[in-house]
C-alpha cells in the first residue's frame, strides 16, 4: 500500500513521519509526473488553502487528482486540505469540491486562531487535537457523516472514502487518525 502526500506546501513532511510510524510506504507529489506513479490514497496537508488551490491549477494536477477521488481513492484532507475537499467554502474559494461538506476558513478568529484540546473523535475514543487558523465544518450534507465536534462545531467528518479534518493530527504524537484513514484503504 502507498500513500502520495501533496506536498506542494505546508505541513506535508509531518505526515510522511506519522506513516513511517504506521509502517506505510508514501512520496510526494510535487509535481505532474509524481502522478504516474502508482499510488492506493492521498493525503492533502495543512497549509495555506488559497496557495494550494492556485498550484493545483498552475501544475495542472487538480484534474487528475480530482478525477481519481470521485473514481473512490481514499483521500485524507486535515485543515487547509479539508477546505480544498468541501464542495462549498463560505468565502466562495471552493477547490476539488468532493465532499459534501460547507466549511468556514480561520473560522476561530485572530485570538483564538491556534489551540489545542483532547476530545472524543468517533470510534478512535479522546485524541489530541491541534488548530491552527482552522476551519470548521458548518454543514454537513447528507452524504457525509460527523465524527467528531468540539465546542458544537464540526471538526471531522467522512464521507465513503474521504476524510477530513479541522485539525492536525499529524503535528500530536497519537497516530490513531492516520491509522484510521489507513484502515479505509
Ligand atoms: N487558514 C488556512 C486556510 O484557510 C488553513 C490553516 C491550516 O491549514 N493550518 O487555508
């Protein structure tokens, strides 16, 4: 099993260090040809959305990457790479629009842009969460289910073979989200 790590910016390398842990083999993709290689899911980092949006077009990735999704490739989206997921962004910058997800970018404020809890995310029990300048989930449609909420709002949620996430499970020492999304491959 292979995981492609989009790694055009961002928290992509925290990622690849949580998968060495898990003992699952995983490259970047920074460019077009990345793409030919042969690779079972994807995760999409934390980073700046807007930055990624405009590298995803300019390399001409988004088709294919897209493609492969709505064709059933897991796809794990934390933070910025939730935001390039959700088929609706309040601000109107909508990216790959998967998932049927609405989410609110720096959805926390400027004081309260960056902090760190432990709440119950389903099937996986109490986990470290880590924001910064997070989304949130401010609807969910139909098709995607919550799987976990802090405060009332939506922090993660899946639908069929996408997952998504407010926060940075990738930046805690519990790997129990990246094993998780591992299980769906
Ligand atoms: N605020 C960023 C955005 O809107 C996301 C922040 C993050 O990924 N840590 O893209």
């Amino acid at each position: 099993m292979t995981v492609a790590i989009l790694a055009l910016q961002g928290a992509f390398l925290e990622h690849g260090q949580m998968l060495d842990r898990l003992g699952a083999d995983h490259f970047e993709i920074r460019q077009k040809k990345d793409l030919e290689q042969e690779f079972d899911a994807l995760i999409l980092p934390g980073g700046e959305s807007t930055v990624m949006r405009k590298l995803l077009k300019e390399l001409d990735l988004y088709d294919t990457i897209k493609k492969k999704i709505e064709d059933g490739m897991p796809v794990f989206g934390t933070c910025a790479g939730l935001i390039l997921l959700a088929e609706e962004v309040e601000d109107g910058s909508s990216c790959l629009g998967t998932m049927d997800i609405k989410a609110k970018r720096n959805a926390y404020g400027r004081q309260l842009g960056s902090f760190h809890t432990e709440q119950e995310m389903k099937g996986l029990g109490t986990i470290p969460m880590t924001f910064i300048r997070a989304p949130y989930i401010a609807e969910v449609g139909e098709k995607a289910e919550v799987l976990a909420e802090v405060d009332g709002r939506i922090v993660a949620a899946r639908q069929g073979n996408q997952l998504a996430t407010a926060f940075h499970p990738e930046l805690d020492n519990d790997v129990s989200v990246h094993r998780y999304f591992l299980n769906m491959i």
